[in-house]
C-alpha cells in the first residue's frame, strides 16, 4: 500500500537541524506527580532517534484546557522532569519568551519541551501569527501526536503547511494500523461496536455498514437495535427515540452487504449490581419489564466467535457489556480472549480502541496481544466515522 505521508525515514540529514516534534503529553497528574505515563513512553522512540540523528528536538504539546490563558497548574515544566526520566537524558524546559534565545543555546541532539502550546490563544485557533512563530523556531516538524490530529490547532495542522512535515514512528505506526484495519483491509472484515449508548456512535455505525462485511453490535447499543426488531427490552438502557434510525441502518447495511450481529441471548438482573441475587439468563425475547439487559449472552457470544473465525480482519470499539460490574464483562472478556487467540494463530488482524475498550483488554490481559491498540480515543472514533482528521491530511501536503 503506497503511504501519502513523509516519516523520519524521509528527513535525510538533520544533524544541526531543528526539529518540532508535536507529541501527546496530556498525561494524568495527582499531587504533582504523573498517574499514568503511557504517554511519555510513547513518545520516546521519535524523540531518542531524533536526537541521535544529531537534530535539536523541540517537543511541542499542550497540557490541559488553559484556554489560552497561562495558568501554573498546566505548565509543562511540571512534565518536564517525568519525561526525562523516561527518556533517560536531560530535556531542557524553554518558556515561550525567549524561546528563539534558548533554543538558539541547544546543541547537537539536545531535548526541550516547550511551554504549553494552549497558553497561546492562537494555538485552538490555528491562527498565522501563532503559527509563523513557532515555526521560526523551526527547520523541520514532526507530527507525532495521533490523539490531536483530530484538532485543526496551530501545532497540530498550521505548521505542516509551514516546514517540511514527516510523520513521527508513533503517528507512521498508528496510521498504517488503522489503514490496515479500515483503509485497505483483507477481507472478510468484522466491526465490533459496543458501549453503552447508539447516539455518540452513530457516524461510527453508519460508516461502518458500507466498509465492513459483518457489524456486530453488543453493550447497550444492542438494545436500541432489539428495541427497533419489537424485542421488549424492560429496564434496560435504550434510546426508544433512535429505534427509526436503528431502521435506517439496517437498511443500509441490507444495500451494502453488510451481515448486522445482534445478541440472541442476553444477562438479565433487576438491579444493577454486583452479582445481583436477580441475575438470570435469557432468550432477548423473555426479558421481563422489571429486568435490564447488561451484557450479552454466552451462546451470543459464542456464535461471535464462530463469526470472527471466519474472518481476516477486525475493528473494536466498545465493550459488550457492563463491563465494569461482574458478572457482566464475561462476554467481553471472553470475546478479548478469542480476539487474542486468533491474532496469535496469525488468522485475524486485530485493532481496538475506545477508552473502555482499552480499559476492558487490560481487564482481560490481553491488550499485548491485538495487532494494535490505538489509545487516542477521539481521534480513533473520527477515525472510525470515516472522517479525514486536519493533522493527517495535512502531512499528506
Ligand atoms: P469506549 O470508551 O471504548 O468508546 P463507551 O464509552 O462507548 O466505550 O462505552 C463503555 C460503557 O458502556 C461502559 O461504561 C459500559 O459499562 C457501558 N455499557 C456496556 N453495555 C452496557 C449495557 N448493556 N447497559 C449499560 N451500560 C453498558
Ligand atoms: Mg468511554
């Protein structure tokens, strides 16, 4: 597949150079010290082969919503002795005033990290101004930062068009993931929508029905879609006013090709909680007015195995059930089970994404053993309505 963007592979020489390199350093912090530095790890691989190439590499990222407001609490200097640590060497802090001064001081293959690129009001406006400075601190940019690119900012999209402009390996690898999974897929390919409600997945569905083979649709989406066939759901979560839309999508999924995968049997409980003493399963057409549906069934979940067995390819945003709650991730877990099998035997190509999604394959212990976990939630959905993200489109000149 012939790619339409530039990675570090295509810079050639940069030593000397100064590189901008957007990364995601948005990361989780509680009493100044960082929760989760999934992130900061990320970001190290472009930022140590930069910087052995000899490049001054200047990370640029946002912290926070400062609303173009400089605010202490989300200064990057907070994040700067974190990332350091992961990367192993020093990383310098520069201010934005002065910053054409010190960075000036860098030598070959140093690390700094620029001060919030959101205290500057003109970043969420990809305003000129903000975009003509930063890149004269610049020769070249990298994009590093999948998760923005979903955001037309002046560190995500404005810079492109300003310096020569080459995916970074987090990006190179993301990217060819997803255009693997839903860009240029082996077929028979198979969509797994689940969470909890249709109406913030509706672009994801309708995409979907015209570029996959078979949509299956489990968590409480499913409900409204049983709802739409005249199931009586009773309690459970159910948006009764998108039933006609529900109608539609299976109408564009007829025209397409497209097999929709409902659950046959359902894990039914009166109250939601952990084993609850009501919990029962049933066939989706004996739920009583009294029960919610909080999971899909164990022949439901078998008989998706047998589905994914048959295919090439898979995508998987959103758990199955309340996953949170036992029992109610066991078709979740279970399903992360068989997804991680067959991606092992080498018959499925598997990507997934979705906060909760990400959080139930940890759940399950699985997350290792997907072809590809995005972590970029918003950016993964847009990805999967179909849309063509600003921070892409723009490395692609
Ligand atoms: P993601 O973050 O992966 O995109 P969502 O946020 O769309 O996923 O959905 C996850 C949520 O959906 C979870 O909190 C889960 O408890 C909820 N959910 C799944 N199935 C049901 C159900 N049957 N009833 C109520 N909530 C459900
Ligand atoms: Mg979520």
């Amino acid at each position: 597949m012939a790619r339409n963007f530039r990675t570090l592979d295509d810079m050639g020489d940069i030593a000397g150079k100064r590189v901008l390199v957007r990364e995601d350093l948005n990361v989780p912090m509680a009493d100044g010290r960082v929760t989760d530095d999934t992130r900061l790890r990320a970001a190290v691989p472009t930022v140590a082969e930069l910087a052995d190439k000899g490049a001054k590499v200047l990370i640029l990222a946002h912290f926070g919503r400062p609303k173009g407001q400089r605010n202490p609490e989300m200064s990057l200097a907070l994040v700067t002795r974190p990332f350091e640590q992961v990367l192993g060497r020093p990383v310098r802090f520069i201010d934005h005033e002065g910053a054409a001064e010190a960075i000036a001081t860098m030598q070959d293959g140093d690390v700094a990290i620029l001060e919030n690129t959101r205290f500057d009001a003109g970043e969420e406006k990809n305003a000129p101004e903000t975009v003509a400075r930063l890149a004269a601190l610049g020769d070249l940019y990298v994009n590093d930062a999948f998760s923005a690119a979903h955001r037309a900012h002046a560190s995500t999209e404005g810079l492109a068009h300003q310096l020569p402009a080459f995916a970074g390996r987090q990006m190179e690898a993301e990217l060819d993931a997803l255009d693997k999974a839903l860009g240029n897929p082996e077929h028979p390919v198979a969509a797994v929508v689940g969470g909890a409600k249709v109406s913030t997945k509706l672009d994801v569905l309708k995409h979907l029905v015209g570029r996959v083979d078979h949509l299956i649709i489990g968590g409480g989406m499913a409900n409204t879609f049983l709802a739409a066939r005249g199931v009586n759901v009773g309690k459970s979560l159910c948006e009764h006013d998108l039933t006609g839309t529900a109608d539609e999508i299976f109408d564009a999924a007829d025209k397409a090709g497209c097999t929709i995968h409902l659950p046959y049997d359902v894990v039914v409980a009166k109250e939601f909680a952990p084993n609850p003493p009501s919990l029962r399963i049933c066939n989706v057409h004996e739920v009583a007015s009294d029960e919610m549906i909080l999971d899909i069934g164990p022949a439901a979940t078998e008989a998706l195995g047998d589905v994914l067995k048959t295919c090439r390819t898979l995508v998987w945003n959103g758990p199955l059930g309340a996953f949170e709650t036992p029992p109610f991730d066991a078709a979740t877990m279970a399903l992360a089970r068989t997804v991680a099998a067959l991606t092992r035997e080498g018959s499925l190509v598997s990507v997934a994404g979705g906060g909760d999604t990400v959080a139930a394959l940890n759940q399950a212990g699985v997350a290792g053993d997907m072809t590809f976990v995005s972590t970029a939630g918003g950016a993964f959905l847009e990805w999967m309505e179909g849309k063509e993200l600003p921070g892409v489109k723009a490395l692609a000149g």
